[in-house]
C-alpha cells in the first residue's frame, strides 16, 4: 500500500522583509514554479509580490496516527508589502496553521499587527517564529531572545493563539551577502515543533468542488495548467470544471501533485490541474468549480464582527474593500442588530431569518461606541446592552463570484500604508448573496429593518383605571391602527400600549397594564 502522505498548509505570514521567503527557503525539500521569488517581478523588487508555494516532507508524528506514512507540510509564502494585503487575505484561507515570522531586532511591526488578525479570522494554529537571531550579539542573544518571547506572548495572551509556540531561527545567517552554503540556525528545532503543532484538519471530500487558482500556465502539447489548493469538494480525473471568469467549463486532463501524477485530490489538498488549452494569462489567479456551483452576486447580507484594533468608526453608508472569498471589491454598507425585544436571541450560525424583524444602525454596534460620552451615563446604569449578533447589507460597487456563505473581510485598504494602524475593519460569514441585479426591487422588499423613530405627544386624560388618551401624535388622517400594539413611556415612568385611535382628530388610546389613575397628573407620553 502506498504510504499515506498527509498535507498540512502552512501559511508564512508577517511584515515586509522579516525573512518569510529565507525561512521557506531554508525549510522546503521541494519548491514550485512559483516559490522562493523566482517570479521575474519580485526578483526586479526584491520583495514576494505573490504567493510561493513550496513543501517539506517529514516522517508522520504519533499524533497524527500510526504509519506507515509522510507528513507533507505545504508552505504558503506570502508577501509582507502592505500593499498586497489581498493576497495575504487569499494565502490565509487556505492555511490550515500559520507561522508568524517576527524580525526579532524589530518585534511587531505593521503588517505582523494585520497578520494576527487575519490569522485570527482564518486559521486554527500558529508558531512564532523570531528570525534573524543572528544579528544579535552573541552575548546577548539567549537574554535578547527571551525577552522579545515574553513581549509576544504577552501581544498574544487574549488571542486565541495565546500560550503557542515561539521558536528563535535564523533563516539566512549573515543576510544576503552570505554564501549558500551558510547553514540555518534552529531551523531543526522548528520543524519539530510544526510536527508537534500538526493537527489532522477537518478534510472532508463532500460536496461542490472548489479550488483557488494562484498560477496559471501552458505545457506545450499538453495544455494549460492550473495549481493551486482545493478549498472544498474532490476532483477526479475526466471531471468537468468551470473556470467562472472566463466562463467556459473543461475537462481535466491530467493532475499532478508536487511532480507525481494522481488521479483524485481533495479539499486540503495542493494540485495542478491540467485541462484543454487555453491563454493562461487570462486567468493569474480564481477560482474554478463544480459547472453552476458559484454565484455571482451584486449584494449580500452578512454577519458580522468588528476587528478590536481597528480603530475607525464602522458607519452605514460608509465604504470599505470587501474581500469576499478571494476577490476584493469596493462596497456601501448598512448595518442592523436584532429588534430591541431579540438583543439577547442567541448567534445563528450559517442562516439569516427573513421572517424577523431588525432594527436599522447608523453605527456598527461596539463597546467604543458605548462608552462614548452622550452613553455615559446610559452604560453606567447598566442599560447600554450589546446584541450578540449584527449584520450589514453590502452592496458591491462590481458584481463578485464566490460560493455560498464564505469569509467576508471589511478593510479601509486606502488608509495610508505608513500611518501605523491597522486597516483590517470587520469579517464575517456571507448568508444571503442577490444575483439579480434589480435586487432593490425584487429583493431587498423582503428584508424588514426599521430606523427607530423617536415622537413625543400629549397624555390629556384618564380613561378608566388603566387607560388614558393621547394626543399631538399623530395627524388626523393617520390610520392609527397601524401603530396597534406599540410601546409608549409616560413621562412617570409607566409603560403603555397603543390600544387603538379615538375619535377622527388624530387622538388615540393607550393602554397600561397594571396602573392605578389616582397617581395622574399632567404628563406626556413618549413613543
Ligand atoms: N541576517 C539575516 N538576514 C536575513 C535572515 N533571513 C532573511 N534575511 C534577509 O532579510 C531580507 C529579506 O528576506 P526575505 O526572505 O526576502 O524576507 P520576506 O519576509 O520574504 O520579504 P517580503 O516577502 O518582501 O515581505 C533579505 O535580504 C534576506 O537575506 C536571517 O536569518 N538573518
Ligand atoms: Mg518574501
């Protein structure tokens, strides 16, 4: 039986020029065309402009069951320049542990802050990796070390990462100057822990097959070949795939992973995938599918969650770079929470409840919002309460392609690179996404978010014992029965329901259960 090889993505992630590529390097035992910067472009600028793609094979570690077997680790080099944080976003999703590599002469920059959070977003494991240890004078290097561990930890104590491993290397001792043959500093011990860390992720073969191209070229004679890593589903030999930018649907040939030819791949796994010719400059990177199993949507409705660093305000209206899946677009939001009766309905996961209704936010709900001034005194009294859930409509400035309920990204990617913040906003799930580009008539009619109106009118007099008239609220011709069932506060304090209108001025009774009218006096009624 051929030994069992086990693919883990590892993502390299971290600021520009803190040694992702030279660790990749140092580590692989194979590389891809498209590995170690070999990209004509990034050797011009000296910086990884795309993902690389490389492995390292390692014999299997007892927790991941018994052999015989390999584990294969595939490394995602990413860039670290700001300006490509589109693809960092894309290289995350396909991860399943990350490594985040610190210059540890500098400690946390920029992009190693953006990094945590996209990692936070999109994968389950990570090991810091501080590198450059040999530009630490020796004496010092073992305190220097511990130190910069201790500052990452404790940067990492409420993540979900707090407590991983950190591991000191030193990809390329000496820098660039140095000869090929000088040999990497704890680049063994690394390895280990990656072996330690290497959990069995959840591969699951079922369902719409979907990968995301990141390279794209022609074999003479053969055809064009499509590598990249398969995000859910299977592919056997002779299946049919779309390739929805171009919108045509091929065969495939022929499917190779890392040089052996293989006939099936599945969710996980990194593949080349080889179909009848056609320009692979048409297609640099996207996604190919099981034929019709994406959606092109002009909006969607999403849930989501602020990113905590991000330190913008999220308003409605406002625009953000949406990635959705792995394309980034620009897109207006509007944002609502549950009706105030839900706010403390539990999260649901994967589905929007059209049948209920929500409440329209000028504002992404937050703590800092709360402790704004004008809700001082609100949060004091414990009665500024967050819901547990919030949505917003986006509404896409191009139509994007992407499957079903995939992670949304909200980043403010004009912010100026050198200002030192972070631009990741918010991410959530995809629910519902609108193919029809008439979706403001044909669809969003379904969707029930209200603004809070805010009136004030007149209580004029007592009833009987638990009701009294109200005025100054509405005009005469309103038909009051629309607003049947409504609260009203009483300036003492009293709850009250609208109970219906009283003769044709426009008056209308309020009904309060469980008050006595001796307390009345002149008061008003707000709605
Ligand atoms: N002294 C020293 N220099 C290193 C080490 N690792 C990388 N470098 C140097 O640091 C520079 C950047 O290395 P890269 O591997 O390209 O860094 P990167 O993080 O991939 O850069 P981007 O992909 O552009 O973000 C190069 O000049 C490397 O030679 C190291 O361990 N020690
Ligand atoms: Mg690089």
């Amino acid at each position: 039986m051929a030994a069992r090889v086990l693919n883990v993505n590892v993502g390299v992630l971290g600021h520009i020029d803190s040694g992702k590529t030279a660790l990749a390097r140092a580590l692989s035992t194979t590389g891809s065309t498209a590995a170690f910067d070999r990209a004509p472009q990034s050797r011009a600028r000296g910086i990884t402009l795309d993902l690389g793609f490389s492995c390292l094979r390692t014999a299997l570690p007892p927790q991941l069951g018994p052999g015989p077997g390999e584990l294969q680790f595939t490394l995602v080099d990413c860039p670290g320049h700001a300006s490509l944080i589109r693809t960092i976003i894309g290289g995350a999703q396909i991860i399943d542990l990350m490594m985040l590599v610190i210059d540890v002469t500098k400690g946390m920059q920029t992009q190693s802050a953006e990094c945590l959070v996209i990692g936070q977003i999109a994968c389950q494991k990570m090991v810091v990796v501080l590198n450059k240890i040999d530009l630490l004078p020796e004496g010092k290097r073992q305190s220097a070390i511990e130190k910069m561990t201790k500052k990452m930890q404790k940067t990492l104590e409420n993540t979900k990462f707090s407590g991983c491993p950190v591991v000191a290397v030193a990809a390329k001792p000496g820098g660039p100057e140095a000869p090929e043959s000088e040999n990497p500093l704890g680049v063994s011990e690394l390895i280990e822990v990656l072996k330690s860390q290497a959990y069995l992720p959840s591969r699951d073969p079922s369902g719409h097959f979907l990968m995301a191209v990141d390279h794209c070229f022609s074999i003479k004679g053969q055809g064009t070949v499509m590598t990249g890593t398969i995000l859910s589903g299977s592919v056997s030999l002779g299946d049919s795939v779309e390739i929805p930018a171009l919108k045509v649907t091929k065969k495939v040939k022929s499917m190779q992973m890392f040089h052996t030819p293989v006939t099936y791949a599945m969710q996980g796994d990194r593949v080349g995938v080889c179909v009848t010719q056609f320009d692979p400059k048409l297609l640099e990177r996207g996604l190919i599918c099981t034929p019709d199993s994406l959606h092109t949507i002009h909006a969607a409705i999403i849930s989501l969650k602020k990113i905590q660093y991000f330190r913008g305000a999220l308003q409605t209206k406002a625009k953000f770079h949406i990635t959705v899946g792995h394309e980034t677009v620009m897109g207006r939001v509007m944002f609502f929470s549950p009706a105030p009766a839900d706010f403390n309905e539990e999260i649901q996961e994967n589905v929007f409840d059209f049948e209920k209704d929500y409440l329209y936010q000028e504002e992404y709900l937050s703590k800092d919002l709360v402790s704004s001034e004008e809700n001082k005194e609100n949060d004091q009294a414990g009665e500024v309460q967050l819901p547990k859930q919030q949505w917003a409509l986006l509404e896409f400035e191009k139509p994007v392609t992407c499957p079903k309920l995939c992670l949304v990204i909200g980043s403010k990617l004009d912010t100026d690179i050198h200002a030192n913040t972070c631009r990741l906003a918010f991410h959530g799930v995809l629910l519902q996404g609108m193919e029809d580009r008439n979706y403001t008539e044909t669809f969003l009619p379904k969707l029930k978010v209200y603004k809070q109106k805010h009136k004030e009118g007149q209580v004029e007099r007592v009833m009987d014992d638990y009701s009294v008239i109200g005025r100054s609220l509405f005009k005469k011709e309103t038909n009051i029965q629309i607003f049947v069932g409504l609260k009203v506060k009483l300036s003492t304090g009293e709850d009250g329901i609208i109970d219906g209108g009283f003769g044709q001025s426009g008056k209308f009774k309020i009904r309060i259960p469980g008050w006595c009218s001796d307390s009345y006096q002149e008061h008003h009624a707000e709605i």
